[in-house]
C-alpha cells in the first residue's frame, strides 16, 4: 500500500509572521536539492556514495551472465538505460504514464529495461510465466502495456496472450536472448508491430549521448506510478481474482528504506542461528542516500562479494529489490537462467562466492547433487569402510575432496522458504560444515559488502 500524501512542508508550519514564512522559505530551498524522488535519479546518486571505482581502480560489474560471463558495470549500465529508454520512445512510441511488461525469465536484462522504463516514467508490470493465459489476460485487462519484453521460449504464451486482448495491436513485442535480429520471429496477430530484439534497441542512433530529463518533483513521485505487482488466484466459482498493488516511485523508495531499518542482524558465517523476522510496517519518508550509504574508501579492504541469484522479478517486490540492493547496498549478482547444481558449483569455485539466493526447490535439488558425490565416494572405498553408514561417516569424508574445495568459500544460503532451513539445515551443515540457511523476506541478501572474511 503506498503512504499517505504528506504535505512537503509540514516540517516548516510554526511561526506566522513574514519574517517567520521567509525563514521557512529559505530552509525549505536548501533542503529540496538534497531530497532525490526519481527512481533512476535515485539508485545512482545512492551507487556514487559507494566510492567503488576509486578503491579498485576499474569498475566492478553488478550484474555477470552465469552462462557466458558477459559483465555489466555501473557505467555500462547506466548507458544502456539511456539509449533503451530513448529508443524506446523513438522506435515504440513509449510515452509517460505507459506500461511496459515483463514476461520473462531470469535475465540480466531485466534490471535495465526496469530503470529504461522508468526514466521515460512508464511502469513496470511484472508477468509470472508460470500463469496461464487467461491469469495473465486478467492482469492486464486494466494494464494495457505499450512494449511487452519476452524470453523466446515465452514468445508463444506472449503472442497467445495479446490475442486474447481487444486493444492488444498497437503493443510492441521486444525479445531477450538473441542476437540484433528479429525477423525470424514472425508475429501470428494481425496489424502487430515487427518484433524487435533488445539487442536493436541497445544500439545507439543519436549523435549524442542522451540529455538527463529533468527530475520528478515530491508531488510527482507521490502520483506517478512506477511498478505493479499482482497477487491472483482462482475463487471457489473458477474466477480468476487478481489483486494488482500499484506502487509510486515515492513509496518504492520508502518502502525500501523502511524495510532496511526493519532488517534483522544477520548471523555470522560460524553461527547456525536464525535471525528474527520482521513483519510489514508502513513506509516512511525516504533517507536521505548521501547519509546512509556513503562509505569511506579506506573501508573497502577487499572486493565486495557476488552472490548467486535466478531472477524470479514477477515475485512480489523482487523487481525493485534486486535494483536496490545493486546501487543502494553493493549488492554484486552472478545471474543463472535457472538452477543447474553443477553449474552452481562451478561458478562458486570460478568466482569465490560467498552468497547464494536458491528457493527451496532449488536447495533440495543442491543437497540431493552432494549426496550423489557422497555415495559415489563412499563406493569407491574399500569394502569394510563401505560398511560404514553414511550417518557414521565423518563430515570431513563425506564429499569428494575436490568438490569441497569448489564450494569451500560458500558462507550463506538465502531463501525465502520457511521449510529449507527446518528440512535441509541440517544437512546443508552435515555436508558444507561452513555454510548456513539463513531465510529472509525477499530471498536477497542485504550485508554490507564491506566486510572482513574470517
């Protein structure tokens, strides 16, 4: 629920004489330039008070494709956003207050589309692809979108979708996951625009580097919505109930920084307790980000950490999460199309990770790959030490030494599963005596970057 209108001078209301009204005027000018309500404008002042290029010498990626490595910076990101947002003026008539949708699955794409839509001030609609069409039919019955970006494999859902829509023919299909041309995908709906790969609109058409659009106001933030996240299910009579919760950049913004201040300690990386959870509060106003997150250089002893994720954006408030966490936080995401155990592994060796985000699935999936290693080892022993119950068996001789050297540096598994840490705690222990379940609200993980490894 967005927070209510507060007046954006109810700080400066005492005192009713001339002098009194200019006093209040001229403090009132000085504290606007620091107050920043734009999202975009928002998330990158917040990421320049975290000093990383200067400590390191060379810009750090926020986001790493797990499939081919492909890093994106703080520049790099910040460029793609400008020329995807004008080019999605240019090439998809994209207009503020339209609605851009997301039917995807995970993408390091995804993240800059959000920020491009949002410096046009469009929306953002978070599409589950696991929903059928007619789910999806009634999310968007009242959310229309002017560009829908797809994942290929969704490319038929989507088109069955927007089919089903009376005013679907003026929306723009953008694809992910191929290269700069589209015209192998052919579109089944009549008067559709041509489709369009992402990759088309990254490219820059302009003689300059796109000019910085002026920024929202206090009152603009409050009224202009930025993200809509759906809650939907199916009533006793078959009616697909759709809850959409419509959120303003303001309160995005607010929601987040309350939720910090909500966060619980998180435990040490030798100790197996839970931290406590924190239920919903409403959001307050927003800190300020040259206060909160500027952190000295000579505090940055080491390279922030990257954590392991699969983008699940059409959860509820995983859009904007991952984004904050990213410029707000340091928060640095390997990002993997789905869970593949052995890749995981790999990319815990390869890149020294110390995070995962995995849902309970997907952490059963990972013990169930380790228990395989196990048995495989303890069969290849002699046959009076096979005699040896897997229970018995040391914790030091459970997993094939080569493995344990792969995921030696894995601290924290973070999940949104109230089960994981209750069913696999214990046995993530048994095998990863360093590593812990540690469930959180949104699954993401929130520490400090700056930290030193014990």
């Amino acid at each position: 629920m967005a927070p209510g209108r507060p007046s954006p001078i109810s700080h400066f209301t005492n005192g009713h004489t001339a002098n009194g009204r200019h006093q209040r005027r001229r403090r009132l000018d000085r504290q606007q330039p620091a107050e920043i309500y734009g999202l975009p404008e928002y998330l990158y002042n917040a990421y320049t008070h975290l000093a990383y290029t200067g400590a390191y010498g060379r810009e750090l990626p926020l986001l790493i494709d797990a499939g081919n490595g492909e890093e994106i910076t703080y520049r790099s990101f910040q460029q793609c956003a400008a020329v995807l947002s004008r080019n999605l003026e240019l090439q998809c008539s994209l207009e503020a207050y339209d609605t851009v949708a997301i039917l995807a699955l995970s993408n390091i794409d995804i993240p800059i589309v959000t920020v491009a839509a949002w410096n046009v001030r469009a929306n953002v609609v978070v599409l589950p692809p696991e929903a059928s069409i007619d789910e999806l039919q009634a999310m968007l019955v009242q959310h229309m979108p002017r560009v829908i970006f797809v994942s290929t494999v969704l490319l038929d859902q989507a088109q069955q979708l927007l089919s089903g829509l009376s005013n679907s023919r003026r929306v723009q299909i953008v694809l992910f996951d191929i290269g700069s041309n589209a015209n192998s995908y052919q579109s089944p709906i009549n008067n559709m625009p041509p489709l369009l790969a992402i990759h088309q609109l990254y490219i820059s058409n302009l003689d300059e580097v796109p000019s910085e659009r002026q920024p929202l106001s206090f009152n603009e933030a409050q009224e202009l919505t930025a993200v809509i996240y759906f809650n939907h299910q199916i009533g006793e009579d078959g009616t697909i109930l759709v809850d959409a919760n419509s959120m303003s950049h303001y309160s995005v913004i607010s929601f987040y920084n309350s939720s910090l201040r909500r966060s619980p300690s998180l435990p040490s990386t030798g100790s197996a307790s839970r931290p406590a959870r924190s239920e919903p509060n409403r959001p307050q106003t927003p800190i300020s980000p040259t206060s909160r997150l500027n952190i000295a250089e000579s505090s940055l002893d080491h390279t922030p950490d990257i954590a392991f994720t699969v983008l699940r954006m059409h959860r509820a408030y995983r859009l904007h999460r991952v984004l904050f966490d990213m410029f707000c936080r340091g928060a640095r995401y390997i990002v993997a199309h789905s869970f593949d155990p052995a890749q995981f592994v790999n990319l815990v060796d390869q890149y020294a990770l110390l995070y995962a985000e995995l849902t309970f699935a997907e952490i059963a999936q990972f013990v169930g790959f380790m228990q395989t290693h196990m048995m495989h080892r303890l069969s290849s022993e002699s046959e009076a030490d096979s005699q040896v119950s897997v229970s018995q068996a040391t914790v030091s001789s459970l997993l094939d030494p080569e493995l344990s050297d792969m995921l030696a540096t894995l601290r924290i598994i973070y999940t949104e599963s109230d089960r994981a840490e209750l069913e696999l705690g214990a046995e993530v222990s048994r095998l990863l005596p360093n590593a812990i379940i540690v469930r959180t609200r949104f699954g993401s993980y929130v520490e400090s970057p700056v930290r030193s490894r014990t």
